[in-house]
C-alpha cells in the first residue's frame, strides 16, 4: 500500500547548505523577490495524491484550491501561518520552524494517517522536523547532499569520467583573478558560487577591469571578515540548447529516467521548460548522453547519494554535447513539469511551463484568474486547451508593499508548440490591456 | 546624468522603449523590471561609468526607490571621491 506524505519545500536550499563563513559575489537584497521565491511551496501540490499533505508556509491560496478542484486536482492541505518577515532569521524555513518549535497540535490533527515527508531539498532541520511529527524522512546524509549539489563537484565528476571541463576552482581572490586573467585572453568568463541557484551567485565578466573589481570585493571579505573564497572559473560557452534531465536514483543504485526536458533561460535565469522533442531526443542519444548518465548516476550512488537528481546538460554551438553543466541532487521545476505532463498526458495533452514576473493587479490573484475566465484563455479539462495557472500566493507575495511585485507560474496548454506559444503570447497580451504591467 | 542612468538601464535590459519609458520617479528595482543579475550588473556599469566604488554589503536599497534618488547618492559618492 502507498504510504500517505507531507510534501513541504524551501526552494532557496543552496542558500542554506553554503559554509557560512564563505565569501560571496556581490549581491542586493531584494525582499519582494525573497518573499515571491518564499511563496513558490505552493507548487508542491503537483506530487500530491488526494490523500497526501501539502505543507505550507501561508495557507495555499483559496481560489487556486477551488480550481483546481475544478479540474480534479485534489489534495489536503496544511499550513503554518509563518509571517516571513516576523520570524527569527535561523527559523526562517518551514523545517528549520519545525524543528525549531513545540509541536503543533494543529498540524499533528492535518497529519492525520500520513506516514512520510518528503521534502523538495534535503536541509539541516529535516530530520528533527521529521523525528517531531512521527514522520519517516528516507534521504542521504546532509553532508552528501551539500557536496553533490556543489559545481566543484559537478567539475570534479567531468574529470572522473574525462569529460570535457575548461573550469577551475578559484581558492582565493588572487587565484580567481589569475585565472580568470588568463581566460579573459579567449573570450567572456563566468564565474561561479559553488551553491548560486537559478542565475544567482554567477556573474559574467568581460573585462580585465570588471575581473579585478570582483577579485578587491572578495579580497575585502577574506581581510576583514576571514571568509573563504570558493569560486568556480569558467569559459562562457557558446551554447545552442540547454536540456536536462530528470532521475531518480534508488537506494540500491538502480535509477530511472523520468523525463527530459529543454530549459529555456533568459540570461541566466531560468525562463521556460518544454518537453524535449522527438529530434532533440535522437540527438543527445546518438550521442551516447545516456551512457554518460548512467555513469553520473553510478558516481552519485557510490558517494552516498540516493533520491531525485536534476543533471543540466547542453548542446554546444557545433554540436558538441556538454552533459554536466550542474548537478541539482534535489526536486527541480523540472520535475513539477514532469508531474504536470502525467496530469496532461492522461487526458491527451501537454504544456510548457513558464512564469510571468507582474505588477499584482488590484484584487490580487482572484482579478487575474476573472480575466483568464472571462477572455476564455483558463485551462479547463474538458476543452483541454487554455492556460492553467498554478500559483497564487507568488503574485500575492509583496501585497502590502506600494509596487507589489508578483510572479504568476502557469502551463501553456495545448496540442501543439505553435498553439502553446500562442496561448502565453494571448496572456500578455490581455494582461497590457487591464493595465498590469509586465517585467 | 538621469539620462544616463536610464539609458545604461535600457542597456541592460535590452528595450529601448525604456529611454521613454523611465524618469527620474521611476523606481529602479520595481519598475524597470531588472533581475537580481541585472542589477548587479548595473549597479556596477554605474561604477565604471562614473569612477565609484559601492560598498555591496552596506548599501541602502532605498537609494533604489527614484532614479533621481539614486543620481543623487551618485553625486554624492563623485565629490567623496
């Protein structure tokens, strides 16, 4: 029998799993995004079953419960009412709060039955968060899951395996100046937190200036504060398709490959994902990629990891094939993806998921979801075609701020690319004409 | 130096409508619809354009809130330097 499971997610795990005394690239602060990334927990509901909970920061949005109850998406729901902004900083995430805190009667009542949890990235507090509710957590050990989500490691496993790796690692700022010196003669240089996530903690550089302005910030911090410096140098590489491909790798080394998928970027930051077509697909196997992930799900299992991998490969300009480019030993948006095409493939169709960065409108997501129904672009599952959202509280993230910030994730659904595209392109379209502002 | 400002933004952002677009009320962070990464980026275009160091880790995302704010905290960091 299915054992009943909490899902719960922090998507923000690299910030957790980074030494704490290791220096960083420059960064801002910017708490709307923070918060809209705090809101993305949501999304879990794509791996529920009707018996499974969803665990959340703030209650999962009504009116997206409603429907996708419509559209026969059902599952239980719990939530812990966290104000983002009012919690000590070290209780921030959902299980650092659980470990943290007297059980919850509450939430011991919405667990009712459940037996598991599993988490959309393994971090510090799982396990006593676990152990607190009666739960079984099966997952590595942390100190494994820190070190193979780390691109050290990713660049140490192209060695093992004498794949292609024009990176170094860059031990202190003077080291990263000299060799990204040395690159610079070629071409633009990309540099590299060991644990930076979706275009975060990597910074293109494509000057001897820019260089040595980020070699004096990081040679700062190593002065005065003793920080590490721990950085990844690279070649900018001319890429033609970025991919990637979900696995998951059993506890006795077997694995199995759940989807691939082709990840639209917009700069470094990740944009689309769509389902890999038939010619991609040719491409990369006559290439031999998945031997080659089958040798990296070995590797893996013979250092200590087991669970869900996201492996983010490329295609070069000329055809070459890049297969390590990051190894994410987590949940990915990728595999939400995955969960949505089983939804869609059942009823005889696909989607591509994106997200819109937008002002939130006036009346917040329950404005944005009367558009969609009125103009006849919302997904419903008898016309199978339409837009299905699957967020809500990410465009209600930053409400009580004077510009609210939001981001809107949705599925293009529909037959073909052609209609797909079309049908985000409808979207926008009527999202400037209620005057809601695009990013 | 708003022109300026707004032009490197328009830069970064690859959308020329932008020149039109901004003034100084717009608020850089909010309304020009810049990432995390541009940002970065921008802010240090602005040091090279105009010969200034930032202090990342002490600097007031408030200066953000107007492009005119954000030319005032320039000038100021100019006549320092």
């Amino acid at each position: 029998m299915r054992e009943r499971t909490v899902y719960g997610a922090v998507f923000e795990a690299e910030k957790y799993w980074r030494e704490p005394n290791a220096s960083l690239l420059p960064t801002l602060k910017d708490r709307q995004s923070e918060r809209i990334v705090s809101a993305m927990d949501e999304l879990m509901f794509v791996f529920c079953e009707p018996d499974d909970v969803l665990l959340t920061r703030q209650p999962f949005h009504p009116i997206l419960r409603e429907y996708l109850d419509s559209i026969e998406i059902r599952f239980r729901g719990a939530s812990l009412e966290l104000n983002p902004d009012a919690v000590p900083a070290d209780e921030r995430h959902l299980f650092a709060w659980l470990a943290a805190n007297e059980t919850v009667p509450r939430l011991v009542t919405s667990l009712g039955g459940v037996t598991r949890l599993v988490p959309y990235a393994l971090l510090p507090d799982c396990d006593q968060a676990a152990a607190r509710y009666g739960l079984e957590l099966q997952a590595p050990e942390q100190e494994v899951v820190a070190r193979v989500n780390s691109k050290v490691y990713a660049m140490e496993l192209r060695n093992r395996l004498e794949l292609p790796n024009p990176a170094v690692v860059a031990r202190s700022a003077d080291e990263l100046e000299e060799a990204g010196t040395a690159m610079l003669e070629a071409g633009p240089v990309l540099i590299k937190d060991p644990l930076g996530v979706s275009g975060k903690g990597n910074l293109l550089v494509e000057s001897l200036d820019r260089l040595s302005r980020i070699a004096q910030l990081l040679k700062t911090q190593e002065q005065n504060k003793g920080s590490a410096t721990h950085f990844i140098v690279e070649p900018l590489l001319e890429k033609e398709t970025d991919f990637s491909i979900q696995l998951e790798i059993m506890q006795d080394g077997t694995y199995e490959c759940l989807s691939v998928n082709r990840v639209v970027n917009n700069g470094f930051a990740y944009a689309e994902t769509v389902t890999a077509d038939a010619r991609l697909l040719e491409e990369i196997r006559s290439k031999g990629y998945y031997d080659t992930v089958s040798r990296i799900a070995s590797q893996l299992h013979g250092d200590r990891y087991f669970g869900y991998v996201s492996l983010d490969s490329m295609l070069l300009r000329g055809g070459a094939l890049f297969p390590i480019v990051e190894i994410n030993a987590r949940m990915s948006m990728s595999l939400i993806k995955h969960r949505l095409d089983l939804y869609l493939q059942k009823l005889g169709t696909q989607g591509n998921l994106t997200f819109l960065n937008t002002e939130m409108p006036a009346g917040g997501f329950a404005a944005w979801l009367a558009w969609l129904e009125a103009s006849g672009l919302l997904f419903d599952n008898r016309t199978l075609e339409g837009i299905m959202p699957i967020s809500a509280n990410t465009l209600e993230a930053n409400a009580e701020e004077k510009a609210p910030k939001g981001r809107q994730y949705i599925v293009a659904v529909a037959r073909t690319a052609q209609d797909r595209a079309r049908l985000v392109q409808q979207l926008r379209t009527l999202l400037i004409e209620r005057g809601c502002r695009l990013f | 130096m708003i022109e300026k400002v707004i032009k490197l933004i328009s830069e970064i952002r690859d959308d020329e409508a932008l020149v039109t677009e901004l003034n100084g009320n717009s608020d850089i962070v909010n309304e020009t619809g810049m990432d995390s990464l541009q940002l970065i980026n921008f802010i240090l275009r602005i040091e090279d354009e105009f010969g200034i160091d930032f202090d990342f880790e002490e600097f007031d995302m408030a200066h953000l809130e107007s492009i005119e704010r954000f030319c005032r905290f320039i000038e100021n960091k100019v006549d320092v330097a």
